[in-house]
C-alpha cells in the first residue's frame, strides 16, 4: 500500500523529491499519512476533493485483497 500511495501522489506533484507516506499499524487497521510541499497540496487533494476521494478508493480495494483496512490521511 505504502509503494501504491506514493507513486501515485509523486506523478501528481510537481515536486515529487517532497512527498513522504508513512505507515501506521494500529490494531486492525493501516494508517497512511501523505505529506507533500505546499503548493501541491492542491493537486493530491483536487477539486472538490475527487482526486483525494480517488487516492482512497484505489487503496482500499487494494487492502480488499488483502483483507485489512487502511486509512489515507493527507497532511500539511
């Protein structure tokens, strides 16, 4: 998962050399946190919110497969 969340959000970036994701277990469920610069926050997190809705999406269908739940936070 963590692989997944990171090279999505460095093809989104325009500063893909800031983007950190780190991973939390924490009992039952993966905790993703993504850190990107600033002035990218807007484009990980897209109009209205869609493009962070989409990140999430393909990361818990990937977790389906493996039977765990994850969490993707974006942090400032």
């Amino acid at each position: 998962m963590l692989k997944l969340v990171e090279a999505i959000a460095k093809s989104l970036v325009d500063h893909p050399e800031s983007v950190e994701v780190t991973e939390t277990i924490d009992h039952d469920t993966i905790v993703i946190e993504l850190r990107v610069a600033p002035q990218d926050m807007g484009k990980v997190i897209g109009k209205q919110g869609r493009i962070a809705k989409a990140l999430r999406t393909v990361v818990k269908a990937a977790a389906v497969k493996e039977n765990k739940k994850v969490v993707v936070e974006i942090i400032q």
